[in-house]
C-alpha cells in the first residue's frame, strides 16, 4: 500500500491536497514516480537546474503562511475514501491489540 497521489484544489487562496492510493480513482499528479528498476534507469532523470528551478517553482506556489519558522499553519491534506476506510481500519486493530494486550 502506498499513498501517491495528490489532487489540487484552488479556491478562495486555499489548497486542498488530496492523497490516495495509486489503483484509486482520484485526479492528480504522482508523488512518486519509478526511477530504477533491477539496478538500472528507467527514465531520463532531471539535471541539477532543473531541479532547482522546480523546487523553486513550488515554493513559490505555495502561501508563505505555511513557510513560516514559526507559528507555521498546518497544511491541509484529505485522505481518498479509500485510504480513510484503511486507516479506520487500522485504528480498529490496534485498538483491539491495545485492549486484549495485559499491561
């Protein structure tokens, strides 16, 4: 199971990010992208300038009241339906390991 995949959604100077699984039915871009595979390249990988240039196009997308040293705001993040029934679900277990466990 791996989260990666994340949606945007601009409105009213907001962004909500949106993580699911890679099977699931969300629009958005990977996280993660493949890069090796059996000790060997699978894609052109980026030049150093243009993964700074990158980086710095992100940042700059994003409000500076989450770059803050201090005080920061929590960034906003939702879970795909999916992901919400698995993390219940988890929760669930480890409650009931939690419970059935003598302290």
């Amino acid at each position: 199971m791996q989260a990666n995949h994340i949606a945007h959604n601009k409105r009213l100077f907001s962004v909500r990010h949106r993580l699911g699984l890679e099977d699931g039915k969300i629009n958005g871009e990977p996280l993660l992208i493949k890069v090796m595979e059996n000790g060997r390249l699978t894609c052109n990988l980026p030049t150093l300038e243009e993964s700074r240039n990158n980086c710095l196009l992100n940042l700059s997308k994003l409000s500076d009241r989450f770059k803050r040293l201090r005080n920061a705001s929590k960034y906003p993040v939702r879970l795909s339906l999916k992901l919400r029934q698995i993390k219940k679900d988890l929760s669930a277990q480890i409650m009931k390991a939690e419970k059935s466990t003598p302290h």
